[in-house]
C-alpha cells in the first residue's frame, strides 16, 4: 500500500480483485475512489475512460470499445448507466470528416454515430480527448495542485522541470475535437510521458491496467502539491499577508445569519435563489488577504471553476463588524456594489458574445465574498450554490499554488465566455428538466416531525423546496429528518427543535434557515395541541398553554418569519394552520375553540398589514385530522368521542359521516391545500380561509 500525504489512497485489493476481468466495473471503482476526494476533482468534474475489446453485435468481430463518463456526469458517484460506449475505430475515423476548429460543435453529433452500446449515456466533449490516446485506461483530473502549475504564468517550464520532461503540455483551448488531436500530437512527440498536463485546465494521467492508471494519476498530483507546499510563504507570504482579521467563529455565523436574507433578496432579482455559506479556514485565508482585490477580479481559470462561479466575484466592501439591524441603511451600501456587478457583467456580455450566442444570463453574482465573515454562494438550489462555494474553494487552492511558485493567470475573458456562452453548454441547459414549482423556495412548517406538518413539509419538498424540519420530540425530529434524507437528499433539509412558544428558539430556527439556505419564502405555522374540557374543567394552566402555543405561537413565529422576509424583499407565504374549530361552536371546547378563533383573526390581521411587503397571509382550515397527529394525545379523543356520544374507536367514521362528501381527512389532504396556496397560481390571494373538512356547513366562511 502505498502512502501519500496530499491526497488518499483508497484502493482495496480485496475488493478490486472481485472485479479482476470486468475492465468496465475497475473503471467505475476507480473513478468512484478519485472522485471521493475533492482535491483530486471536484463534483462533475473530469473524466475516466477505459478501452475493452468487445465482441461486435452486428458482425460478431473483436472490435476495440471505449466506455467513458457521459455528459453531465459525476465521476465520484459513476454507475455504469452514465457511461457512453463507443466504437474506437469510428470515433477516430471522424478525422477524415473534420473541418477544422471552426466547425467544432458539429462533431459533437457525430459522436452518436460512434456509439456501441445504445443503452449509454450521451458522450460528452470530452469524449475525443481520450478517444485519440492509446491507453487502456486514462484519467482527466482537476486537481487544485496541478492546475495551479498549469494556471502558473510560467507553468510549462515548471512542468517539465518538475517532471524531467515525463508530463507534457498543451496550451489551453477550449475541450473539443481538435484538443483530441493535439493531446495525440503530444504523445507523438514526446514518446513515454506518463501524462500531459493542460494549461489553464487539468491532467491527463494514464496506465494499461485501472490500478497503474490510478496510481499514476495519485503519483503525479502528490508530486505537484509537495512542490507548493515547499514554496508557500517562502518569496512572500501567502496571498500578501493578512490584511483582515476573522470574527470569532460564533460572531462570523451570527452575521451571516443576519446578511444572508439581504443578500439573497439581491440575488434573486430574476429568480429566487438558494444560498450557501462557508467560513472555511482556506477561504478565510483567501478573503482577508492583501491580495483579494488583485486576485478576485482575474476570476478563476478551469473551465468547471467558472461555469459554476461566474467570471467574477463581488466583494463586500463592508466592516466585518457592520450594523446589519438598519435594512435601509444596509441596502444603500449595498446596492451600489450589486449595481456596479451587474452592469460588469453586461458590459462582459456585451463585448464578447458572437452573433449567434445566446441571450444574455442572470446578472447577479453567484460567489459573495464578506472580509472577515466568509463566502456566500447563491444559485438555483442548494446542490448547486454548495457545489460552486466548493469550486470557488478549489479555486482559491489554484491561486494560492500558482502565486506560490510564479504569477497566477486566469483565462482571457473572451476565452471564458466561449465557455460560458458555449452553444453546447446552452443546449445541455435547455435539456434540463423544467424547475417545480417550489424550486428555488425554503420552507419552514412548525412541528414537522409528524402528522400534518410532516405531510405539508414533504409535499414541499416534493415540488422543489427545501424544508427546515423542526419538533420539541427529539426522537421524532431525528427521524423525520433521516426519512426526508432518504428521499430528497442531504443538499434539501435541515432540523433544528423548535418550541414555538419560546422565542429564544424561534430566532435560532431563523438563524438556521439563514445559514444553511438563506432566508426563508414559506412558513408554516401547523404546530399545536388540543385539550377538550368542559369550561368548569377548565384550568388556567389549560387555558395558558393553548392560547401560549397556537395565538403567541403564531404570532411569534409569524413576526420571524416577516423579519428575514421583509429583508430579502421578495414577498413570502405565511399559511396558518387553523380548524374549523375557529368557526363552529361546540361542546367541551371553549378553550381550544377561542384560541382557534384567535389564530384565524390575527391571520386576517396580518395579511392586511404585509400585503404591503406582498407577504401573503392565508390560513386553511382542516377537521378531525386523525392519522399520525398529536393532537390527538393527552385526552383529546377520548374528550371528543365523550362530548359526541360514541367511542374513540368509532371516531373516525363519526367524523366522515357528519361531513357532507362523508369523507375522512388525511395530512395529505391538508398538505395539498397549502401547496395550492404557495405553488404559484394563487400569488395574488391574501387573506384567505381554505376549509378541507370534508364539508362541514357550519364552517362554510361565507
């Protein structure tokens, strides 16, 4: 076993040995182990390939096949469903049909008549660079360490000192057909290197085996972040020295807390987005350097790294100890620095873009840089804002090593936007599924561990929100929160425990929104308890904690929830979930009931006050909501089925019959009338009840 320093060696003997004579499924295991470790790639980015020899299904003949990661896939999680496999001879007989670098775009169609396995994936640009090499198995990596040799203003010599002349160099050019043809003219030309190294871009490593191939490919990053690390802070301190000191850890997150809604409202400007924090200590580094505002402004210099994080930048030229309680005061501050992006980009556009490009973007930026706070990235969900905070980090690691050993450069800007605005990367864009209706929205639903909230919180979930689960049952929240994991992904949910009468908690919920998505859109105030009791029965403490939960409950959380809503300044949903309680009078109910009553008119309320904001205040109204509710402990079912003369038993079937569909109400059923309220064919209703009771007469509004 071998030993490495920077990056991890992963490889199981045992395990790759159960796979010996299935050259496909070692590429898979191999791919899966380098893409495990960001500093070697990060998500969807590089490529592996393996060449087998296959027998051929229309001639029965031995034909050499190559199985490569697909278009948009990610190495690190690779099935074998997202490789394409394609014949070799084919693929390099395209040659006799290529017209040159101006027509680039068209082999990409070509491709599909190269293909070998009708089941695999679509190839990707990609597919020509391994296509031309010889190699059985070949790895392309976007290793932070030997991209920033290859981002270095003087990165060909340091390649061939560094290696003795074993690793090649190509200059940058965007992927395509012809680099395939220059990589092979490399290997021509330098017969027995173990890889070529892409300027601006990546490594290709190779090997006759998937073992020698992945070895090869650790053998040659380790020996590019050994060189760094030996020159880090040895001409000058790494990035020029701190010019910024951090916050403490407590105080950077409180402050974020605090900016991200503002930030996020400035964001989705065009759309709404999803945002996402970091204050890791390599990006500390970076944003409190002197060498930030040369740096930031060159933007980044591997095609993955910008296509994630935009061009550029924007710097947050405010103290890291700025008064974030005064939203006008903070918004002229910013509003500057947003419009001077914005019209950067434009001109960006403007400048470089081709008759035939496509129209312009977002013009909002996706990286958000606070000196002694950390980074904010947004993006259409959680998944991507993450994914590009992670390659903005790879590459601040790129630029650290490139200033380390000579004089960081990034790709010329016209270069970066034949790469941005690439028509292929435009048609791979339009093939993606339509957004659901709650892309791009946070939900928060009370006591959505069980029960209705639950329901409400999946339903959103299931249409594209991202959910902050939160229970007082610990027990419960944990696995609610290990279910919604399961189902939608680790990017789409956090928990956090929730008392909705204690204020102190309510804050630290907000706070979580904040930090883990950046704001919020939805909130739901589902959380309660009922106690059904004469009004001699009775008590103060009865009477305390219902009005406690479900009115200053309500109210409390409401006033939250208005406060991060009224700072990103692009409306909000505030549903109510009340009962037909809060209309209907009945026996053994006085306290439940009023308090009902209560949380619908302070719904009607605060609608009339926020419209104003365009936060919509709207409430729906369930009844004998049974399955899976707390509400039905501590003597509830047993107080209703007393006050109607039946047992517990025959509660239900009481229920459905005395509604006029004779229906029984399930939380889905009341997780579909909040989604009608927030799914965006309702945007200008305020104000409203929504009663899903099966029918109930007396509860009919008007």
């Amino acid at each position: 076993m071998k030993t490495y320093k920077h990056v991890n060696y992963l490889w199981n003997d045992e395990q790759a040995k159960s796979l010996e004579g299935d050259e496909v499924a070692l590429l898979l295991y191999r791919s899966n182990l380098l893409g495990s470790d960001l500093r070697i790639t990060n998500y969807g980015g590089g490529n592996t390939s393996c060449k087998v020899m296959d027998k051929d299904p229309l001639t029965g003949e031995e034909v050499e096949v190559m199985w490569i990661k697909g278009s948009g896939g990610d190495i690190g999680t690779l099935k074998k469903s997202g490789l394409a496999a394609l014949y070799v001879d084919r693929l390099r007989n395209l040659e006799n049909v290529y017209r040159g670098i101006e027509h680039e775009d068209e082999m990409v169609e070509l491709f599909n008549h190269c293909i070998f396995d009708l089941n695999s994936k679509a190839p990707s640009i990609d597919t020509p660079l391994h296509g031309f090499l010889p190699f059985k198995h070949i790895d392309h990596l976007h290793p932070d360490a030997a991209i920033a040799i290859a981002a270095a203003k003087d990165g060909k010599q340091i390649t061939k000192d560094l290696f003795n002349g074993t690793i090649g160099w190509v200059d940058w050019q965007k992927p395509g057909f012809d680099l395939g043809l220059q990589l092979r003219a490399c290997l021509e030309e330098n017969p027995g290197i173990r890889g070529i190294m892409l300027g601006s871009h990546g490594l290709f490593t190779w090997g006759d085996t998937a073992y020698e191939s992945y070895v090869n490919s650790l053998d040659v990053i380790e020996v590019c972040a050994t060189y760094l690390e030996e020159n880090f802070g040895k001409s000058r301190p790494v990035f020029g020295g701190q010019k910024v000191e951090s916050l403490s850890e407590t105080d950077r997150q409180a402050q974020a807390a605090k900016l991200a809604p503002i930030l996020r409202g400035f964001c989705s400007s065009e759309r709404h987005m999803i945002g996402h924090f970091t204050d890791d200590s390599r990006v500390l580094e970076y944003i409190n350097s002197n060498d930030l505002e040369k740096l930031a402004p060159l933007g980044t210099s591997c095609p993955d790294h910008f296509l994630r994080t935009k061009i550029q930048p924007l710097i947050l030229n405010l103290d890291k100890n700025e008064d974030l309680s005064d939203l006008e005061a903070i918004r002229e501050k910013i509003t500057p620095l947003f419009e001077e992006y914005r019209a950067m980009y434009t001109e960006y556009y403007e400048t470089c873009k081709h008759p035939n490009s496509p129209a312009i973007r977002d013009r909002n930026p996706v990286i958000i840089i606070y000196p002694g706070v950390g980074m904010f990235a947004f993006a259409k969900d959680k998944q991507t804002a993450r994914v590009a905070a992670e390659f903005y980090t790879n590459a601040i690691n790129v630029m650290k090593g490139s200033e380390a050993v000579s004089q960081y450069t990034s790709l010329p800007r016209q270069e970066a936007f034949n790469i941005e605005y690439w028509l292929l990367e435009e048609a791979k864009l339009q093939r993606m599924p339509k957004p659901k209706a709650l892309s791009g929205k946070i939900a928060l639903v009370t006591g959505s561990a069980g029960g209705i909230g639950k329901a409400i919180a999946k339903k959103f979930a299931n249409e594209g929100a991202v959910v902050v689960l939160n229970d007082m049952n610990a027990e419960r929240l944990a696995g609610a929160e290990e279910e919604f994991v399961g189902l939608f992904g680790r990017d789409n949910v956090v928990s956090v425990s929730l008392d909705v009468t204690n204020e102190e908690q309510i804050q630290k919920a907000f706070e979580k929104a904040s930090l883990a998505f950046g704001g919020i859109d939805i909130v739901v105030n589902n959380a309660g308890l009922s106690i059904s009791k004469s009004i001699e029965d009775h008590s103060q403490k009865d009477l305390d904690l219902l009005y406690n939960v479900l009115v200053k409950g309500q109210f409390f959380v409401t006033q939250g929830a208005v406060k991060i809503m009224k700072a990103q300044s692009v409306g909000g949903d505030i549903l109510n979930i009340v009962s037909k309680n809060a209309l209907v009078s009945g026996p053994n109910n006085a306290g439940y009931g009023s308090a009902k009553a209560a949380q619908l008119h302070l719904s009607r309320l605060n609608a009339a006050e926020l419209g104003a904001a365009k936060i919509r205040v709207n409430v729906v109204n369930p009844d004998a909501v049974i399955s899976d509710s707390n509400i039905w402990a501590g003597g509830w079912a047993e107080g209703r089925a007393k006050a109607y003369g039946v047992t517990v038993e025959e509660l239900p079937a009481y229920y459905a019959k005395r509604t006029l569909l004779n229906e029984i109400i399930l939380p889905e059923d009341i997780a579909n009338a909040c989604f009608a309220f927030v799914g965006g064919l309702l945007n200008k209703s305020t104000g409203n009840v929504l009663n899903v009771d099966g029918g109930v007469a007396m509860s009919f509004v008007r």
